[in-house]
C-alpha cells in the first residue's frame, strides 16, 4: 500500500511540474536566439551579419562567394 502512495505522490508532483515548466515557456518571451544574453560573441556575430545583410529582394542574404 505504501509504494502505491508513493508512486502516485511522485506522478503527482511530476505531473505539476511539467505543466508549470510548460506555463513558464509559453510566457517567457525571448527577444534573440541567444535570450538576454548581452555579452556572448555568438550574440554579436548574428547582429553582425544581420547589418550586414543586403536588401536586394532577389538575394538571400548569403555572402558565399561561388569560385569557377
């Protein structure tokens, strides 16, 4: 009989914190891939190739340079 309780308590509480985990994420909001991170170099490298980016509508973005 106990280790019924105790099965139950333990689904119980894994049960709770899933929907809390689950709640948290869905209202956390990040504003970049790297969240609120402001110091990380990988944060930089992205911001730098998004400024870097050209607005011609027929290009991807990309800065491959094709060699024949």
């Amino acid at each position: 009989m106990t280790q019924i309780v105790l099965v139950i308590i333990i689904i119980a509480v894994a049960i709770v914190y899933s929907v809390y985990a689950v709640i948290k994420n869905i209202q956390t909001k990040e504003t970049s891939a790297c969240g609120d991170c402001n110091g990380c170099d990988i944060k930089r490298e992205i911001t730098k190739n998004l400024k870097d980016k050209t607005n011609d509508p027929t290009t991807c973005g990309c800065t491959t340079k094709m060699t024949n």
